[in-house]
C-alpha cells in the first residue's frame, strides 16, 4: 500500500534550510518518493493547528519511506534540517484504492 510522509516545517535559518531543500530530491527519488504538496496554501477549518511549510510526499510503500527516512543520505540532511527548523512529521499508509463515501 502506498504511504504519505507529512511534514510541518518552521524554517528558522532559511539560508541553511535551502541545502535541505536542495538535497532532498535526488534521495526521494531514489525511494520512489513524490511531492504531493509542497508549502502549498493551508487552511485549518477545526482546532487550533498552526501550520508553517507543509509538505506531502508520496512513496509505493511504507517500507520504502522508512528506507528514505533512515538512509545515510538523507540523516545527514536531517542534521541540516534539526539545525535550520522545528519540524514535526508522521507516516501515514494509504489505501491502495481510493474510496468513495
């Protein structure tokens, strides 16, 4: 089953977030990830969620997006990322079809 990895992101050092941003690409791919959202425009319709930069990227599988998440690669662009923003992300498995109401 395909799985989302949804992330909110506070950028505080946009200068050291943009070698984040820059290398994190190449290693989606690689894991067969897609951007689905990408800081698009927000909008809270219940409870109290501040949003920030939030992006939605969409890997085959949840195996696959735990393979990217824990690769070297892209660690060493997370210590990039710890640095330059307050972050919060989840994993979500999707279902393989959607359905209707």
């Amino acid at each position: 089953m395909p799985a989302i990895l949804m992330a909110d992101i506070d950028v505080t050092d946009p200068e050291a977030y943009e070698h984040y941003k820059a290398g994190t690409p190449a290693i989606l791919r690689r894991f067969g990830g897609r951007y689905l959202s990408l800081a698009g425009a927000t909008k809270v319709y219940e409870g109290e969620w501040q949003m920030h930069r939030t992006v939605i990227i969409e890997f085959p599988s949840m195996d696959m997006l735990d393979s990217f998440y824990h690769s070297e690669e892209y660690q060493a662009l997370c210590e990039i990322r710890w640095k330059s923003a307050d972050s919060r992300m989840v994993a979500i498995e999707t279902l393989a079809e959607p359905k209707a109401p």
